[in-house]
C-alpha cells in the first residue's frame, strides 16, 4: 500500500502543501513545533477519520479559516484511488473517494490502512485500560467494517441504557430490550478482540524475542471484565443480571467490552507493574510491528507506518531491525525528526527527505542508494 501524494489546505500550520512521497522511507525533517506531527496526523486522518492527538475536528483547521481539506492519492493492491476530507468549521464533514461523497464514513476508512507510532504510545503499556481498548478498537476497525458497526451500536445502547440506569424509576421492559442489544453487539465485539488478540500474540512474541536477541517471552491475554465460562453471550447476560443491583445503585453498566482490558507479561510477570522502561518500550515497538503484521494478514498487503519522532528513542540495535523488517516488506514509512543526525547512519535505503520549516515543506534530497 502507498500513499504517493498528499495535498493540505488550511490544515494546522499548513496553509497549502503539496508533497509526492517516495516509497520507501520519508523523513519528514525539522525543529520543534514547525509542523512535522500536523502532517502525520493529516495522513492517520485519511486512514481513520479521526486525529490521533485531538477529538475535536475544529483544531484541525488552520487559525481563522472556515475549512480544511486533506487530498490523497494512494495505490493498493486493488488500484489507485483519491481520498479526500473536508472538514468545514461549522456543519460536517465530507469524505470522499474518487470524486464520490462517502456518506457512510465506514465506507471511507479501509482504504488507506496505517501504524501510527509516537511517543505517546508508551500509554499502551503505562496507561489505563481505555488505552488498550482504544488500541484494540482502532486496529480491527481499520480492516473489518462490521466491527467498526458493531462498536457504534454498542456505544449507542450503552449511553442509553446508561441514562436509564441513572432514572429514579427504571422502566425494567425498556432495560431488557438494552441489555439484549448490549449483550448481542458486545458478544461480538468480545470476540472480535480475543481472536485479534490471539493472532496478535503470536506475532508480538515472535517480535519481541527478535528484539530482545531471543531473551524475553512476552504473552498478551485478553482480560474480559467477567468470568467467562463457556459461551460468552450467556455469560455476558448473565454478568449484567447479578451485576444488576449495583448498576441501578451506581447509575451505570458495570460489565462488558467497554471495561474490558488485556494484559502483558514477560516471563510471567506483569510488564506494566514490574518492567523496567527498556522494557516497556521494546514491548510498545513489538505491539507496534504486530500490528503491522496484524493488518498485512488481514487486508492482504502491508499499511503504511508513520513514525512521530520515535526515532531517536530507540536504540540502535532495535532501530537496525526496525529497519530490516521494514526493507524486508517494501513498507512505505513516513518518519519525523528533529535530528538531521538520525539520517546519518541509514545507508542502502531509498529515502526521501522533506525539511519543513513553519507549515511549509521542502524537498532537500530524493535519492535511492545502494
Ligand atoms: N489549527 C492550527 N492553525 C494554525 N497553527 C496550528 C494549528 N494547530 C497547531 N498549530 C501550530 O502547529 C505547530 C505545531 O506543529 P507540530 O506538527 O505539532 O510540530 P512538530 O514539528 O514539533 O511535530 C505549533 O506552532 C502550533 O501553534
Ligand atoms: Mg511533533
């Protein structure tokens, strides 16, 4: 998969920008605050319909503009398509593929697939449990369209029978049609992200063990908010009625996928509580090259991997295989970084290098070696 063109208008810093990438590695070269994760953000928005730093579309839009727009072109392994977003301050968005209005966003996302990786992915392993939901719902939503559904729909009835939870009388017919809907969508978000998880183990076991020159067995398990025994529908409507005095008593749902988790060990202890912080980011990269693998496998050909200055966080040994497994698979990878000196040491790439300097963008070398 590549994305071979990107065009912003009004978008962050960027008042115009137009950019052919290479496909191989794209550093995307600058000081701080000049506008290099605006432009990573611009192309996980092509892939998601949302930003990674932001909820709110309005920041996206250049300082006193009225509208943004994100154009890309992009080539899979189904042909070429056009993307484009527009994003206006006031009333909603259009996506658009190939001149076409999307008017299901559903069916926009999934055309272009992506890694996003930056620092703040260290949350994956230190932060709190929304992390890893939001980690596991991002991943299977870009390649199944049905999850994607199945995730809406359950936050709908969630808030619903939320509010209901929280009324003084609860009309208890009104709650049973909820929690049937709950348990029917949540049954299938559940086992979405076990079997995702699952796969994803196996690939960031075999990941880490390469990273760590064999050293450490890292194991991902899914961590379901109630015992699952069995049949996980049963169990799920089973676990909202015992649960049931206390929901009424709290004001809201106390059980299913939107409290579920998933743990990570090494050598069977608890990476978040007892690894070191070498650790913890090896974990973090090998999460992130799984999910390479993850989305290769199921959509068929390799996303694009956006690296937001993560670069000079990692160590040489582990940017080395970074570098393999990326040569290795012809990913096209957009890289971001304040350190020229990060370039040095890449030989026998094909790169290319964007300077960008206060939202605008220059082309300093489009070369291939070796
Ligand atoms: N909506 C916006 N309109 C104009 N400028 C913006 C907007 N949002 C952020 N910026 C500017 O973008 C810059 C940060 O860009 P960023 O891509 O995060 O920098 P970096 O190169 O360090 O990754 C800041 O100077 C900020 O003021
Ligand atoms: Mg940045």
């Amino acid at each position: 998969m590549l994305l071979s063109k990107l065009r912003l208008e009004r978008f962050r810093n960027y008042k115009s920008a137009s950019l052919t990438f290479g496909e191989g590695l794209n550093f995307l070269v600058g000081n701080n605050a000049q506008g290099k994760t605006n432009l990573l953000e611009a192309i996980f928005y092509l892939c998601h319909l949302s930003s990674p730093r932001t909820n709110n579309d309005n920041d996206l839009i250049l300082f006193d503009s009225n509208e943004t727009r994100i154009f890309g072109e992009i080539q899979t392994q189904y042909g070429s398509h056009e993307l484009e977003v527009t994003i206006p301050t006031k009333g909603k968005k259009t996506a658009e593929v190939d001149g076409m209005i999307q008017n299901k966003h559903a069916d926009f996302q999934g055309y272009l697939i992506c890694v996003y990786f930056s620092p703040d992915d260290l949350k994956l392993v230190k932060g709190g449990p929304s992390e890893r939901r939001r980690f596991m719902d991002l991943e299977i939503s870009q390649v199944n369209p049905y999850y994607r559904h199945a995730l809406s729909q359950y936050n709908k009835v969630l808030l619903q029978r939320n509010n209901l939870l929280k009324e003084g009388r609860i009309d208890s017919n009104l709650l049973d049609v909820f929690s049937e809907q709950l348990v029917e969508t949540g049954t299938l978000i559940i086992e979405k992200r076990n079997s995702m998880l699952k796969r994803l183990n196996l690939l960031a076991r075999l990941l880490q063990r390469r990273l760590t020159d064999l050293k450490e067995s890292l194991l991902l398990e899914y961590v379901p908010s109630f015992v699952i025994d069995g049949d996980i529908k049963t169990a799920f409507a089973n676990a909202l009625k015992e649960s049931l005095s206390e929901e009424k008593y709290r004001g809201y749902t106390l059980v299913g996928p939107h409290r579920d988790d998933f743990s990570m060990l090494i050598d069977d202890l608890d990476v978040r509580a007892y690894g070191s912080q070498g650790q913890q980011r090896t974990v973090v990269l090998a999460l992130k090259l799984a999910e390479l693998e993850f989305l290769k496998g199921e959509a068929g050909e390799y996303p694009i991997l956006l690296l937001d200055d993560v670069f000079s966080e990692i160590d040489d040994i582990r940017r080395r295989k970074l570098f393999e497994i990326v040569r290795l698979n012809k990913v096209q990878t957009f890289i971001s970084t304040a350190n020229p000196k990060d370039l040095e040491d890449i030989v026998g790439e094909q790169r290319k290098v964007f300077e960008i300097k206060k939202g605008c963008v220059g082309v300093k070398q489009d070369v291939t070696f070796g």
